[in-house]
C-alpha cells in the first residue's frame, strides 16, 4: 500500500480587518481625552476613509464614540473589557513564572516584594537550589530598612525613576550581615508601583562584582513584570538599569 501523506496544516493568519480596528482602539493613550480623525490617520498609519468605516463598526460595539465635533473618545465597553481584565487578573500567574525563570538563569533566590505599612510583605517566592540560602518564606514580613527590597518600594512609591537613577538597587549586609539582595520596581497601570522584584544570596555568592552580571537579567524580568501589569516599562529605567547598579553596603 502507498504511504498516506500526512496533511500539512494551513497557517494560521490574522483578519487584516481585525487588526486595523484594533489599531484604532490602541492609538489612545494615557491622557488622550479624545483624538481627530487626522491624529487617527497619523498615529495608525491608516487612511481616513478607512477609518472612517472602521469606526463606524466600534460605534456599535460600544468601543469608540464620536463627539459633535467629529473627534473620537473611547466608549464605555472599554471599561467594561478593563474591569472583566483587573478582575480576571492574578498576580501570582505572571509573578511565579518569572520568579522561576530569574531563579533558574542566576542560580539564587527570587522574591516579589509589596509594601505592608512600615513592614515589606513577601508575596511570592521561588527558593535557590543552593544550600547556603536565606530562610524568607512567601507571608514574612521584614522591616522597610535600608535594604534593596525596602528602598525601591520606598523611593519608588510615589514616583517613577528618573534619568540619573542607578537601577537595580544593591545592598549588601544591611537587614543580615551575611546577605545582599538587588531589586528593581514593577509598575502597573497609572505608573502605580505594583511591587519590588528582587534576587538575594549571601554576600559570599552575591557579591558587588556578581550583582553586576545580573543586573541585566533583573531589568528583563522587572519589565516584563510591568507590561503584564500594565504599566509601560520607563526609558529612564532602562538606562539607569544599563549604566550600572547602586552599591550601597
């Protein structure tokens, strides 16, 4: 008998409609009260008259609403789709997987910090496989002291990094004589801090020369933590993240 030929799956592509419309919708920015067709055209590259007919359809989704004057605003099923998202959204399905990730590439210990009052909270936690390591499990609470972890939730509270902010942060010895930790902030949407991402060792292992070699591995995981919050990962972050980190012993 003749061998059957497996059949090749057809691949799979996108609705160039679709992708138009959605286009549309992410032209908006934070701040943007509404924009004019020509500012659509601009920022999407698209035609008016395409635009045009687009619109039309995300009109009767509920999804963009034009004003008397002829400019767009998104519409109230926007904030719908956002609520149905912050509801469905749980921190620990994008913390865990990078924690992992960040824990396996560097060969120490990965936390996710939050804020509790006076106290820093440790959230989530992946363990190095290292003996020597520090005994923090998800649920302690440490004081907000001049650490790493306890600095960037501190300086970062209130306010996004600027230009010349030397990122990650490093101490050494400061909550434990025998340990050191980087972090570097994660935001969300709004620019609001979600949380501190860190990597701590003891100082034996984690020393300033080795900190710097992680540096960069530290700024990937606070960004893809931040799109995933839905924040937008700042250009200053990443320049100071580039630059170099802080030694503060």
């Amino acid at each position: 008998m003749a061998k059957q030929t497996e059949k090749k799956q057809p691949a799979l592509n996108g609705v160039s409609a679709a992708e138009r419309a959605l286009a549309v919708l992410t032209a908006f920015r934070r701040g943007d009260s509404a924009l004019s067709l020509a500012e659509l055209a601009e920022r999407t590259g698209l035609v008016k008259s395409t635009i045009l007919r687009l619109a039309l359809s995300l009109q009767q989704y509920r999804l963009l609403a034009r004003l008397p004057d002829g400019s767009y605003r998104l519409d109230a099923e926007t904030l719908r789709l956002g609520t149905a998202y912050q509801q469905a959204f749980r921190l620990s399905d994008h913390v865990m997987p990078v924690l992992e990730q960040l824990a396996a590439k560097t060969g120490e210990t990965t936390s996710f910090y939050v804020r509790n009052g006076e106290e820093r909270l440790c959230l989530f936690r992946v363990e190095s496989t290292n003996r020597i390591r520090m005994t923090v499990q998800p649920g302690d609470t440490r004081p907000m002291d001049k650490s790493a972890i306890a600095q960037t939730l501190r300086r970062y509270e209130s306010a996004v990094p600027g230009p010349d902010d030397e990122l990650p942060l490093f101490t050494s010895g400061v909550t434990d004589p025998h340990a050191a930790a980087l972090a570097m902030p994660v935001f969300g949407i709004g620019e609001s801090l979600v949380g501190a991402i860190s990597i701590s060792g003891p100082i034996s292992r984690l020393t300033p020369a080795r900190a710097d070699q992680m540096k960069g591995a530290l700024f990937e995981a606070a960004t893809k933590l931040t799109l995933a919050c839905g924040g937008t990962p700042s250009a200053a972050i990443g320049k100071g993240a580039r630059k170099r980190s802080n030694r503060t012993a």
